[in-house]
C-alpha cells in the first residue's frame, strides 16, 4: 500500500504526449456490477494500469500511464459493454505483461469478462508471432491442399516399446502431426530423452519406406535446468517443434523457450477453460485461443471445437479463433488452428466443411480404440480430408 505521494517513481524517460500515444483497446462485459458502470470502468481503468488511489497519481504520470475510459453503454438486460484504452508502453512488449495489463487485477472482480481487444502497430511490431506458422508446418509435413491430421501419443504410463510402435504404425499410414499427450511427463530429463529419441526414430523410419515426413512434438514441460535438459534433447533429435501447456507453464516462458531454441511450439488448451469457461467472467475464447498465442509464436494452438467430449459448445466462437489466428497482418505469420476436445472420424467432414482446408483435427482417443488397425484408421482419416 502507497501512504505518501512521494513514494510514486517518477518515469525520467521522456514519453510522446498523449496525443501521439498509440493505445491498448479492451473491451469488458460486466453482468449485474455491484456498482454504477461509469464508476466501475473507472475504477478498472485505474486498478489495470496503476492500482493506486485517484489523489496519490501525479499529473504527469496519469498522463503517460493512466488507462482511459472510452465507452460505458449498456448492451443487455443487466449488462454493460466498458469500453478502457491503455497506453501500449504499459505492455512492455511482452505477451505476459500484456495478459497482466489486460486482466490482472480485475480477474477478482465478480462477473466481469474480457471480451474483446484491439492492439495498435506499434505494439505487434514488438511481439514475435510464430516461428513459421502454417506454412512451416505444411512444409514438414508435405501436405498443401486438405486439413491436417493429428494424432496423440498416450496414455502416460505406457513404455517407450509401445508409444514408439504407436509413433510408427501413425506415420506409416500417412498421418500428418503426432504430439505427446500433454499427461506425458518424465521426472527424469534421461527417461524423456530416451523415449523422444526412439519415438523420432520410429517416424523418421516411417519416413524412409513411405517417403511422406509425420511431424513429431514432444511435450516438453517445467522449468530451469530441467526444462533446458529436455529442448536440449529435442533440438539433438532433429525434431522441428513441441508442445507446451502455456496456461500452465505460463504463456510469456513458454515463448521465450521456444524462440531461445528455434522450435516451432504447439499451444495445448489445458488449464485455459479456468478463463474462458464462465461465461460471465474471465477471458473470451477467440482472445485464449486466438490472439494471445499467436502474438506469443504459437505455430500451431488447439481449442475445443463444438461438439466431442471437451466443447466450446458455439461454432461462431470457433469461427472467431480461426479469424484470429488466420487473418493477415503486416507483422505476423499465421498460426494453424487445430480443433480437438474427443473428435472422432465421423467429425472429420463437418469440421472442414465449416474451417475449409487451414485447421488440423486433433482425433486420440478414437484411433487408439483401433490399436489393432490403426494404419487403416489412420488411412481411413486421410482419405476423408482429401475427399472433403
């Protein structure tokens, strides 16, 4: 807590004036605020960019630094549209500091939800975006025109024998993208080095008699040592990328991992439906799955699609993540979007009919029920996205 004004760090760097500042636009959903909604954006505006009380800010840093309050207008029955622009210095650009700017504090606050955002030029011009995207990943895999098939390897607790003949039989089929089940995790780095090196074998050797290349990603998952000793062992097999849980790992390390490595990285949903689930709090799907991973170099981001086990439950929402990963931009190549959540065979027609050819459709459970069959399975789900 701040008791004297003096304690307030006065910003020595001359800042443009707040006519010349580009600006972070949010927009949040508050359900039945316990307060008036003028007041409560105010209050938000505050809280978000300098958490200190009105009286203790000086002139000049609530010019450079203040959030401003842009719109309060109310947009249903006991719901209002507040509409707050953050000086986009305040992002540090860095991905983390932004999701702080953004929603911090005010994740607290009861029955207020981030709906939409909107970040200027100069801001993406200083946020990495992924490491090659979609056409990276379909320059490994050697698939252009049809949507992606992914395969998971599982379940934890399985040997290496097994996973690593699991990784075979799928490429040998002519699967396209194969990750770790996000469960699969080693205490030891030397048990998880063993287990990427036979499994990359068993793809590479699938690559050989077929001559068609199955992208492998490891799960790579923790910190420090033991998280550098894992990117390390992935980067001696050769492999082009893995998969991290952001929400778990934290989205701004896991962007610095990857690009301290020059790895492609998979973004997996877990942990995600903690925000974006409740639909009168926390964070909208398309920002979650659509915008934050992207800025943060997700080549590739999974989300629940509609329907299957794990769902959105509302295809417009779906159309909305693809919009965010997919839409052009002068900074930022595009990153796959990859629907998953229990999809099955018979899910593969709708899912292109309604994505087109530029997503990929995570199907585990279902092809791992046709252990025995797997390559007829496998080969059944390519043909379907070809013809589809």
């Amino acid at each position: 807590m701040v008791a004297d004004a003096k304690l307030v760090p006065r910003n020595t760097t001359a800042l443009t004036t707040r006519q010349a500042m580009s600006f972070i636009e949010a927009e949040y959903l508050a359900t039945r605020p316990e307060q008036d909604p003028a007041g409560l954006a105010e209050a938000i505006a505050r809280e978000q960019s300098l958490e200190i009380l009105p009286e203790l800010i000086p002139a000049d840093i609530a010019r450079d630094c203040l959030g401003q309050v842009r719109h309060v207008r109310q947009v249903g029955d006991h719901c209002w549209s507040l509409g707050i622009a953050y000086p986009a210095h305040l992002a540090s650009d860095q991905v983390g500091q932004l999701l702080q700017l953004l929603y911090g504090n005010v994740s607290f606050y009861p029955r207020i939800r981030l709906d939409r955002i909107s970040l200027p030029d100069s801001l993406l011009a200083h946020l990495p975006g992924p490491l090659g995207g979609i056409e990276l990943v379909r320059e490994h895999t050697g698939v252009s025109d049809r949507a992606l098939l992914i395969g998971v390897l599982k379940p934890r607790g399985s040997s290496t024998e097994f996973l690593s003949d699991l990784a075979y039989r799928y490429a040998l089929a002519g699967g396209d993208i194969l990750k770790d089940d996000q469960n699969l995790v080693e205490k030891h780095p030397s048990v998880f080095r063993e287990r990427i090196e036979r499994c990359a074998q068993a793809v590479d050797q699938a690559a050989q008699e077929t001559g068609k290349r199955c992208l492998y990603l490891p799960h790579v998952a923790g910190s420090g040592a033991h998280l550098q000793r894992q990117l390390e062992a992935v980067g001696e097999q050769g492999l082009a990328g893995v998969v991290f849980c952001p929400w778990v790992m934290g989205l701004e390390h896991a962007a610095t991992a990857a690009r301290d490595h020059g790895l492609m990285w998979l973004a997996h949903p877990a942990m995600a439906g903690a925000c974006t689930q409740p639909m009168q709090t926390g964070i909208a799907a398309e920002i979650i799955f659509g915008q934050l991973p992207r800025l943060a170099g997700a080549d590739m981001v999974i989300y629940p699609g509609s329907g299957g086990r794990i769902s959105l439950g509302d295809p417009a929402t779906e159309a909305s993540i693809h919009q965010a990963l997919l839409e052009k931009n002068d900074w930022h190549l595009r990153s796959l979007p990859c629907t998953g959540g229990g999809k099955t065979l018979n899910d593969l027609p709708d899912v292109t009919a309604r994505h087109g050819k530029d997503c990929a459709i995570v199907v585990g459970g279902e092809l791992l029920q046709h252990r025995q069959q797997l390559g007829t399975a496998v080969r059944d789900a390519v043909c379907r996205l070809q013809s589809s």
